[in-house]
C-alpha cells in the first residue's frame, strides 16, 4: 500500500478486507503515546478518521477503511503523511 512510503508506518497487503491495519508504533511516544492520541491527531490537524488499535487489542496500529474513491485515499494518505512527517520532526 501507498502507506509504506510514508515514513514511520508499515502497512502489510490486506487480504480481502475493506480496511487495512498500519504499524504506526514508529510514531508513538513523543508528542502521541497511543493509538487513540494519534487517531485523535488526525482526526484533528489532518480531518481523516481512522480507530485506534487499541479498540481491537492491537495497540501502535490504527483501522483505516478504504471504501471510498480512489481519490479520497489519495488525499487520506498525503494527509496521514504530512501528520506522520511532522511527528517524525525532533
């Protein structure tokens, strides 16, 4: 997924779902702790609603749905990246 190219988050192939599961723990610990202060994050600076992890016992990943136009995931994800991109900034 276009995820991988965003530094900081890993995001394997879904497997027939509708929704993919990202690896943002390379994110977490300075100005977010968790899933739900990250998801809260970019709900907030960036306007795209992901759920935390942590909802389904998998605390540093976040749900995103991508049912939706192929548009819409291309402005999620550059959204998601500039957030990613400046949590990653010292």
């Amino acid at each position: 997924p276009a995820l991988n190219a965003v530094g900081g988050i890993e995001c394997a192939m879904p497997e027939g779902a509708f929704y993919v599961m990202p690896n943002v723990k390379q994110l977490l610990g300075g100005r977010v702790r968790d899933s739900i202060e990250f998801s809260k994050l970019l709900l907030d600076e960036a306007r795209v609603v992901v759920t935390p992890g942590s909802a389904f016992g998998m605390e540093g990943y976040v749900r995103i749905s991508y049912a939706n136009s192929l548009e819409a995931i291309q402005e999620g994800v550059r959204r998601i990246a500039e957030v990613a991109v400046a949590l990653r900034r010292p």
